[in-house]
C-alpha cells in the first residue's frame, strides 16, 4: 500500500489561544494527534489504535485567531504493531507545524497485537519520509 492522506480542517477561535494571542501548543497538539489518528483508524478499528508518542511538533510559523487550520496525515511507516504517522499542518500554503506521532494497534485489554498492515513508498518523497519514520526512537 502506497502512501493515503487525509486532511482535517480547524477554525482557530478565542479559547485555542495562548496568552501571546497566537495558537496555543496544547491545541495544536491535540488536534495533531486527532489527524494522525484519522490515518491510523482507516486502516484498521478505531477501537485498537492508541498513541504512543509524539516524535516532535516543529512549529515554524504562529497561527492566530481567524486562521484555518489544516492537518495533512499519512501513515507512513508500519512495524509490526505500531504505526507512525507524518502530519503537516498549514495555514493557506504556509506550513506552520511538521511531525511524526507512533500509534501502536492493540487489543481490547490494551495488549499489543500485529495489525498485518504493510506500508510502501512508492517515490522519492514517500521513501525518504518511509526512512525518517524508520529511523525514530521505539519508545
């Protein structure tokens, strides 16, 4: 399976603002897990996907009130129970947070179980962001 994204969209109103009147990080951050999520669900239950790190949000750019927000997702890299999603956040065409979450599939008990999906990049890009994921910390 190549690389699929899927796009989540925020209005960034009053109470996601931090006391600089910009985004505030713990916003970004739960709407970030929220669209790595989404990757990770449309290939297997909701149910058995848990987080289990967030490999880094790189802001480059602040988002203020008004603003919308989008997150693009892909998985882009498969273990053999864990799942590691790329996420690109922008306002219009200007990135303004970049990452990598892993997500590990588990049972009902919260038991680490294989998921039997299988992650191929197929240009360039997908490869090198295939690696990247690859070379993260486990844990």
């Amino acid at each position: 399976m190549s690389f699929t994204s899927y796009k989540t969209y925020h209005l960034v109103k009053s109470e996601d603002l931090n006391h600089h009147g910009t985004l505030y990080a713990g916003r970004t951050a739960e709407w970030f897990v929220e669209s790595g999520f989404v990757s990770a669900a449309s290939l297997t239950k909701p149910e058995n996907i848990v987080c289990l790190k967030i490999h880094g949000m790189l802001f480059s750019h602040p988002v203020h009130k008004g603003d919308l927000i989008s997150f693009e997702s892909s998985i882009v890299y498969a273990g053999t129970a864990s799942l590691i999603a790329h996420i690109v956040s922008c306002v219009k065409e200007t990135v303004v947070v970049e990452g990598f979450i892993t997500f590990i599939h588990v049972d009902l008990q919260g038991k680490t179980i294989p998921h039997g999906v299988i992650v191929t990049p197929t240009t360039s890009e997908e490869t090198a962001l295939y690696e990247k994921a690859k070379a993260l910390p486990k844990s």
